[in-house]
C-alpha cells in the first residue's frame, strides 16, 4: 500500500539555525500539506500546496517558513531561522485528485524538530 | 467561524464495552468529516469520513460514526473495545464552501481501554 514518508524521524537544531524537513508525498496526489503538533496539543494546519503554489497557509506560516516541491517526488519544509517554540511534530500529508476536497489526507510518520 | 470540538479529554472503556468519543463541529455550509487515530509515536492513520449519503458510516478497525446534521455531532463509536484501540482520536472537518483543502482539527480524545 502506497504511503507518505518522512526524513529525518527526528531532528535536533540549534536556535537561528535552517532546517529543511522532507516528505514524499503518494505518487499520484496532488494536494501536499504541512501540519504541526506540539507535543500533547492539537494539529495546526501549517499549508496546503497544488499546482507548485501555496493555496492556503496559516497564521503560524510566517516568513520563517517556506514550502518547495523541488522535483516530481520530493515536497519540503524549510524553517530559515528555527525559534525554540517550532519544537513539534511535523506531519507531512497528501490527498488525491483535484476537485474532491471530500478526500481523506494520508499522513507520514512525521518528523519531531527539536530546537535547543 | 469553522471549529471541531472534542467535549473528551479522555474517555476510559473496558475492553469489550461499547465505546464512543464525541464530536461536534460549526462550518458555514456542509461538512466534509473525518476520523484520524494517532498510537504513541506515530502518525495520524484516516479511520473514516463522511461525505453524503448514509449517515451511518464504517471504517477501519470496527470503528463507525454517525453524522447527526441537526446536532451537528459526528461521534466515534465501536460495539466492543480492543485494548488495542488504546490512542488517540482526533476528529477533524472541511467546509464544503471552503475552497481551500484545510482540515481544522479537534483537540484530540485519549482513549485508554483497560482489560
């Protein structure tokens, strides 16, 4: 069965530091999302992406952050200066054909970013 | 404004009862709905979703949920509880008039089921 992965499972940065998380969405999806949990808190919705645009951020998508489907296969996250309080889990998503926002996301294992 | 609410920090169930965790929710038009399980240390896996149609739906692992449009709920249920259903449960909703994907979350219901 097709399925979301994440690199790295987990990574541990130092304050101001880049750090770019990285996803591989189901082959055949085109909706890509980022979302985030701090730990024992709810998911926060980070951004949705189609059509190598942003279609929908949040207010926590600040200009720190910044998404890339640099190839066919690869969908990325990149926080330019990390901050203590982005320490979370980042889950990575997709959902399928365009047009069926009923569509279930899949989510990868995510990828627990902790900033020291 | 669109929002889930899980009314259940917690819910505790022994192993073999019926189970439910709440869910009710606000969007400005019709709901897209769904049920996600997060085990410890890992992803959230999609048990089930509502689209139209019957208001009863079935998904993974036994698990059901009933859309109930007039109290706007879309509770989680499940005849005969597994120790191993122990997680967490997070509902989540779309609105149909929004035409970005974003799913807004629940907080989250920890179900624990004791042998």
């Amino acid at each position: 069965e097709p399925e979301v992965t994440q690199t790295p499972s987990h990574q541990v940065t130092q304050m101001g530091q880049e750090v770019i998380l990285r996803c591989v969405p189901i082959s055949n999806h085109l909706y890509f999302y980022w979302y985030r949990q701090i730990l024992g808190q709810k998911v926060e919705f980070l951004v949705s992406f189609y059509n190598n645009e942003i279609s929908e951020k949040s207010e926590i998508f600040d200009d720190q952050f910044s998404v890339e489907r640099p190839d066919g296969s690869n969908f990325t996250l990149k926080i330019r200066s990390t901050k203590l309080e982005d320490s979370a889990m980042y889950f990575c998503a997709s959902s399928g054909p365009a047009g069926l926002g009923g569509n279930e996301q899949y989510f990868g294992p995510g990828t627990r970013l902790t900033v020291t | 404004a669109q929002s889930v609410a899980q009314p259940e920090d917690q819910v505790n169930v022994a192993e073999g009862n019926p189970l439910t965790v709440k869910c009710t929710y606000s969007v400005s038009g019709n709901p897209y709905l769904f049920w996600y399980v997060q085990y410890p240390n890992r992803g959230l896996q999609f048990l089930l979703k509502y689209i139209t149609g019957d208001n009863l739906v079935k998904g993974s692992y036994g698990f059901e949920a009933e859309f109930n449009k007039s109290q706007t709920s879309f509770h989680l249920k499940k005849p005969s509880a597994l120790v191993s259903d122990s997680a967490l449960y997070f509902c989540a909703v779309r609105d149909l008039m929004d035409s970005n994907y974003q799913l807004i979350w629940g907080a989250g219901t920890k179900l624990i089921i004791k042998p």
